[in-house]
C-alpha cells in the first residue's frame, strides 16, 4: 500500500468569510469543489498565534502545552522575545507520533518549532535577533541542518533579505523553501505557516482592498504547494489539509492598563520613567491580557489587584469586558499559568504593556497588538477560522459546522494511520474516508 502524505498550511488569520472571495480563485475553487470542510473552528484563548499553533500541532489546550502567549513572560519590558524554540511546548506534538512511526517530517515557519528534534527538515520562524545578525547563522541555530541550509535556505535567502516580518515579501520566502523541500526530500509531514492575511488586517481592517490582494497570493501559494507535490511525483498520495488559527477583531485605541497599576502603587518608576519594581504588572496578548503578581500568595496584594482590576472593568472607560480569575479562565477556556488574573477587552481596544502615560494610544503598525484589526479575544467572537481537506484521505464534499481546534492534531493522525494519545481534542471522523 502507498504510504499517505501530509501538507498542513495555516493561513494566520483566514477567516470563513474569505473562501465567498476565495471561492473564485483557481487553486482555491478546486479545494472547495474536492475538499472536505470544517466551515469553523473554536479557537484556543488567546486566540493568538503562537499558542494557536501549539494546539493545533498537539491537539491540547494551553493548560496543558504550557505556551500562553506568543512572548515569553519578561517582566518591565514592552516586549519580550517570542516563544520561537520548541522546548516551550511541553506536549508530544503530530511530528513526534510520525517520528515514532518511521515518518519524515518538516516544518517552515510553524511556531514553536525551533530545534526540535522530531522535525527532520525544519526552517524556523525565528527572525534576526539584532541589526548585526546574520540570517544564516539565524536559521543554523533555530535548527536548520546544514543539509537543509545547502539545499533550501541559501538559495532562497535573497527573497528574505530586508523583507523580515514583511508580507507579501517573507511569504514568498516560505513558500519557495517549501517547494524546495517538497522537491528535494519529499517529506511525509510538512507543516507551513505563511502571516500575509494576518498582517493585511492588521494593517487595514478586517476586510480591504489590501486582505483580498493577501487572498490573491495566497491562492497563488497554494497553487505552488500543490505543484511541487505534482513535479516531486507525491501529488497522488497527498493529503493537503488548507486551515487557519483565529480571526481578528477591528479596533478603536490602544490602553495601557498598567499605567493605572503605577499609578496605585503596584509599578514603581523612576522620574524619567524608568522601570524600578513591581507588585503586579499586566502583559499584553492584545484583545486580552495577563496580570502577574510578584507574591501571588500573598492575599492582601491579591485582594487589592483584583478589587483594582474589578473597579477598571465596572468603571467601562478601561477597555475592560471581563476580568477573570486563574481558577476560572482554566475552567472556562482551559488556560493556566503563573498569572493571577486575566482581563478580556470590550472588543475595540487593545493592551499595550507600557506603564507610563498617555494611558491612550492611537493605533500604529509597529506591532501586530496596534494595528486597526487585532486578536486575541475570546474564541466565539467575531469571524472564525476555518479549514479545507481535500486528498485521499478525505471524504469529498462532506461539510461539518463547528469544532474545536484541538480536533486537528487527532484527526491529521487518523488521516496517516497514527494515533495521538492523550489528547484534548478528538478526530473529526465525519470528514475521514471509512
């Protein structure tokens, strides 16, 4: 029997409402007319990036892989590094099932990835770390074998030069690397994670002129994916299994909560401005946001923070919706953490992480949290992410509403003959083949 094969390509921030423009693009209009569909996804909260992403790849909430926001958790800083290695997750994932079942493996661009042992033919998303680095030395020391650097990185490294965290530009790079590896190594598992309609909304709405020519590329990349699997002779044998991680929210303004943290004694800061100390300190994941307290047992700073946090939130002049407990936001969404509380924003305003005033910011482009769309929010709001298969292993046409994205990593399993165990998530078996 000819062993199946497996393309996952997460789309960061396709949404339901795109496969109405989709639907008329070549590559697309074949998906759609051959593909099994799961029309939503429920998300994981936050519905952010990279915790998305883990979920996806392991089939458990963040609970229990451990990666809660996209930075890591740094303390008076306005932003940390990002969670770009894999030892931050702390779950198998679908590469460690197929390495124990003999499978080869690669992954470009998927988060969370960096030097994992269970990836055979990996190009991190990991970016240059300062002005000085240098991008080979970028992608040698996240994990990319000197096999993969010889045969994918270094030819396709002029696409990616001056465009890092630029779309369409560093998609182009991604897809042209993992034609190349499609090509080169024929891979049984090859996870890719292309950013242009993530950064299209960020930059300009939820639904623009900019989105829909994100739209165009993507069908084109798509396109290209399927292609290399024809000239690399898998074509027949693969599975391609076309989905996203959240969706975004357009927003109004930006607040920094934890200026009002300074201003009640829990930040301290220099006259300039300067970071000195903390009691508790609120670390941004956009539509939500963290509070971390430096005692948590201790009751009288717990009390005060949240009697504080409550206040803001009744105040309804902080961008505050909800305000919940570690106790109850694990039991509602199945996140935990180090943090002590968790605040949900009303919908049109972001966090930033800045302690000094104005309180208010309006929106800039400087980072995916201030732009005119963002995420983060809790997962039953706004437009959905959603998921196309089509291949052998997938039943054509067959269309199921609405499940947790949790269900990927099970059901990818089942379509290659594995097993995931443990899992938060089951296998969708309405859009597997019998």
């Amino acid at each position: 029997m000819t062993k199946k094969k497996l393309i996952i390509i997460s789309h960061d921030a396709l949404v339901f409402d795109d496969l109405i423009y989709l639907k008329s693009l070549p590559t697309f209009k074949f998906l759609l007319e051959n593909g099994a569909r799961v029309n939503t996804l429920r998300s994981i909260y936050p519905t952010i990036t990279y915790p998305a992403h883990v979920s996806i790849i392991t089939g458990v909430y963040p609970n229990r892989h451990g990666v809660t926001n996209n930075e890591l958790t740094e303390i008076g800083v306005l932003s940390s590094p990002w969670h770009w290695f894999s030892s931050s997750n702390k779950s198998p994932t679908l590469f460690t099932a197929a390495k124990k079942a003999g499978l080869t493996t690669a992954a470009v661009f998927w988060p969370v990835t960096g030097n994992d042992p269970d990836i055979d033919y990996l190009i991190n998303e990991y970016w240059s770390q300062s002005k000085d680095d240098d991008l080979e030395d970028v992608f040698r020391r996240s994990g990319s074998s000197e096999q993969v650097m010889e045969r994918v990185v270094k030819k396709n490294l002029p696409l990616l030069k001056g465009f890092e965290r630029k779309h369409p530009e560093a998609d182009e790079f991604v897809f042209s690397c993992a034609c190349d590896i499609l090509r080169e190594f024929k891979p049984d598992i090859l996870a890719i994670h292309p950013a242009a309609i993530d950064d299209a909304r960020h930059s300009s709405g939820l639904f623009s002129a900019k989105v829909n020519r994100s739209l165009d590329y993507t069908d084109l990349w798509t396109g290209m994916i399927i292609q290399a699997t024809k000239d690399a002779g898998t074509y027949e044998d693969t599975n391609f299994v076309i989905m996203s991680d959240h969706g975004q929210l357009e927003i109004k303004r930006t607040i920094n909560p934890n200026v009002i943290l300074r201003d009640n004694g829990l930040i301290t800061a220099d006259s300039e401005g300067n970071f000195l100390d903390w009691k508790a300190f609120c670390k941004s994941a956009a539509l939500s946001a963290h509070v971390y307290l430096k005692d948590p047992s201790s009751k009288e700073l717990y009390d005060r923070t949240y009697k504080l946090l409550c206040n803001m939130r009744d105040e309804g002049i902080y961008g505050i919706s909800e305000v919940f407990t570690r106790e109850e936001i694990n039991e509602k969404e199945h996140l935990d953490g180090s943090f002590s509380f968790v605040l949900e924003s009303d919908g049109y305003t972001s966090f930033g992480n800045d302690w000094r005033r104005p309180l208010i910011r309006v929106l800039d482009n400087s980072d995916y949290r201030f732009g005119r769309a963002t995420h983060g929010h809790l997962p039953d709001k706004g437009p959905q992410p959603t998921l196309i298969a089509v291949g052998p292993a997938f039943k054509k046409n067959a269309i199921v509403e609405r499940r947790p994205i949790v269900d990927i990593a099970p059901t990818l399993a089942m379509s290659l003959g594995l097993h995931m165990n443990n899992t938060d998530g089951t296998p969708i078996t309405e859009i597997l083949q019998d």
